[in-house]
C-alpha cells in the first residue's frame, strides 16, 4: 500500500481504500492519546517519555504518522486537482506540501527514535 | 402576494460585455399561487427577449432546469410558495457552472459528453436471451427502480462540486446513475467494460459524497446511493 502510495499516477479504487484506512488509524490514535490525558490525573514528563517508551506505542505512533503522509498525500492530490488549473503552478505546489509532509513524517521518525 | 419581484440573470454575449441581473414585477391580484415557469411565462410576455427553454411544462422533458433563489429545479414545478423568497424577491440564474448561451440557457454538452461515456444503452452478447424476449424477474426489475426515472435535467451535475471542477473528468452524478442503471440491468452483459472504462481516479471516485445532488432532485431520486454502489462493485473487483 505504501510504495502504491509514492507512485505519481493515482489510482482511484486505491486511493479510496488508503484515504479511509488512514482516516481510521488517525482517529484511533486520536481517541487513545485523548483517553490517556483523561484517565492520567497529572501528565509529568516521566509519564509522558514511560508512554512512548512502550514498543506498542512506537509502532502506533509510526503507523499515525505514515497515514498523515499518505492521507495529506492523496487529499492534496484531490484539493489541488479541483482548484489548481495549470499543471506546473500544479507541480511546484505538489512538491512543497509533500515536501512538507515528508518532514513532518522524518521529525516523528528522529523524535520516537532519537535520543 | 399581489405584486411578485423577480430578478432574472441576463446575458446575451453578442451585445453584453457582462451578465447582469434584471427586475421584473409580476402582478397577481387575486394572490394565486402558480409555477415558477408558469410566471416566467408571463414574464416572457412583458419581455420577449427573455430567454429559457422548456417544453412539457409538467416535469418530464428535463429542459427547464433553473436556479431558484438559489437551489436547483424545474420551474414547471417548482410552486412560487415553494420557492419563497431572496431578500423580498424570487431569484432566478441559469444552472451553475455550466456555460451561458444566453440568459437562462446554457450549454449541455459537457454533461451530454458524460453520459454519452457511460455507454447508456443495454449492451447484450446475445447468449442470455432466450428465442423471443428478455425475460426479466419482479425482483431483477425492481433493481432499476428509482435509477431509470432519470429525466436528464442536469439539475444534479450542476449542483455537484466535484462536476464544477472537473467536468471533462468526472462523469457527475446523473451520468453515474445511468451506469449504475445498466449495471444493474440482469440483461446487460457487458459489467466488466462498464467497470474497466470507470476505474480511474477521476470518473467515479471523484464523488466525495456531498449529495448536493440528492438534494435537488426534481424526481426525488439518490444518485449518491447509485454512486456508492458503482464504487463498492470497483472494490470488490479489486479485493
Ligand atoms: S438524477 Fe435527477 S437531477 Fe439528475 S439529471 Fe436525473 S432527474 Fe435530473
Ligand atoms: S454526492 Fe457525489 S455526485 Fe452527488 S453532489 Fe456530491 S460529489 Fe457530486
Ligand atoms: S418543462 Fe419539461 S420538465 Fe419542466
């Protein structure tokens, strides 16, 4: 589903499944780190660094991350579509946000990973 | 209501440089109510060079598609009283998004464009029917209820974003729901091409299920529905 995702030329019954199981990963992980701020009285910075220190946690943080990449990707794709008419102005864009996005995707990577 | 305001798009590109919008009062004494094409009419007779199509004047020929204060619909019925009123006065404008010939008729080809892709016809290999007649089951025929009521009035596609956008890709709503009409048809043999010629990333899955379409239309069908079917059929040939 991810090297799909990195080819140029879409794919319409791919990128409707991909869009929708990002969607659901986000959510979940939404609702968790929602949850664990609930059920933690007082959030310090030991409990925050015991939470991803978990493996479990790392894996779901991964997965989130690699969904905003390819959710931000295929709906970029779709908004620029729509609104933008030329396709270099089209082209110039689509590499900055992806670019973008790319970075968010590296820093999650550096910061679960790094240090 | 004895006297009605209306403000009318108007453009004739031979002689305006830009549209504009145009007043008009329609008198109604006894305060009747009456169809919005049926005032139009009336209009007409004030100001021959006010121009729109129709024909049946009851819903079934599909030429008479206007934006009313704001929605789409056909003005033969469409009630004044339903249409209610814009800031005092009964707006109307030419579908959205489509180009203007003049005044409220516009330019269908990109929707006919459209539906000619989907292949609107029954298309059969000759091997189903046996010696005679297409013989088709109460429930296989109740398959097509609520697709082949479809009047081609455009009043869905030029409601619809996604159809704005990208009309030379996306095939719209009404189209859809005429693909979905033959693919659901028992007697049309040929589901495999219709799904090859709409897998791309453009014709179907181009809905984002706005339903604007559902909202407008005058026969009350759901071209979203017939839309999530195409789009599951794609799916489950993928999977
Ligand atoms: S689906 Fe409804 S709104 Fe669309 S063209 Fe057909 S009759 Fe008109
Ligand atoms: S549901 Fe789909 S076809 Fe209907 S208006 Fe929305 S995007 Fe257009
Ligand atoms: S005039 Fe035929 S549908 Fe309105």
């Amino acid at each position: 589903m991810v090297l799909n995702q990195a080819s140029l030329k879409r794919d319409g019954v791919q990128d409707y499944v991909s869009l929708r199981t990002s969607a659901i990963v986000l959510s979940l992980y939404t609702l968790f780190i929602l949850g664990f701020f609930l059920v933690t009285p007082v959030v310090t910075f030991e409990i925050w660094q015991a939470l991803f220190a978990n493996i479990f946690m790392k894996v779901f943080t991964l997965l989130a991350l690699l969904s905003i990449a390819v959710h931000t990707r295929i709906g970029l794709w779709q908004v620029l579509t729509d609104y933008v008419k030329s396709a270099s102005t089209r082209a110039v864009l689509q590499f900055f946000l992806y670019a973008l996005a790319f970075g968010y995707v590296a820093v999650g990577l550096f910061v679960l990973w790094g240090a | 209501m004895n006297k009605i305001v209306f403000s009318i798009y108007r453009y004739n590109p031979d002689v305006d440089k830009a549209p504009r919008m145009q007043e008009y009062t329609l008198d109604n004494p006894e305060g009747r109510d009456m169809m919005v094409l049926d005032a139009m009419l009336k209009l007409k007779e004030q100001d021959p060079t006010l121009s729109f199509r129709r024909s049946c004047r009851e819903g079934v020929c599909g030429s008479d598609g206007f934006n009313i204060n704001g929605k789409n619909g056909l003005g033969c019925i469409t009630p004044l009283s339903a249409a209610g009123l814009k800031g005092g006065k009964i707006v109307i404008r030419p579908l959205p998004g489509l180009p203007v010939i003049r005044d409220l008729v516009v330019d269908m080809s990109q929707f006919y464009t459209q539906y000619e892709k989907v292949k609107p016809y029954l298309i059969n290999d000759g091997k189903l029917p046996p010696a005679g007649e297409f013989l088709q089951s109460p429930e296989e025929r109740a398959k097509l209820d609520g697709l082949y009521e479809c009047i081609l009035c455009a009043c869905c596609s030029s409601s619809c974003p996604s159809f704005w956008w990208n009309p030379d890709k996306f095939i719209g709503p009404a189209g859809l729901l005429h693909a979905y009409r033959f693919l659901a048809d028992s007697r049309d043999t040929a589901t495999e091409e219709r799904l090859n010629d709409l897998d791309d990333a453009f014709s179907v899955f181009r809905c984002h299920g706005i339903m604007n379409c559902v909202a407008v239309c005058p026969k009350g069908l759901n071209p979203t529905k017939a839309i999530g079917k195409i789009k599951s059929m794609l799916l489950n040939r993928a999977l």
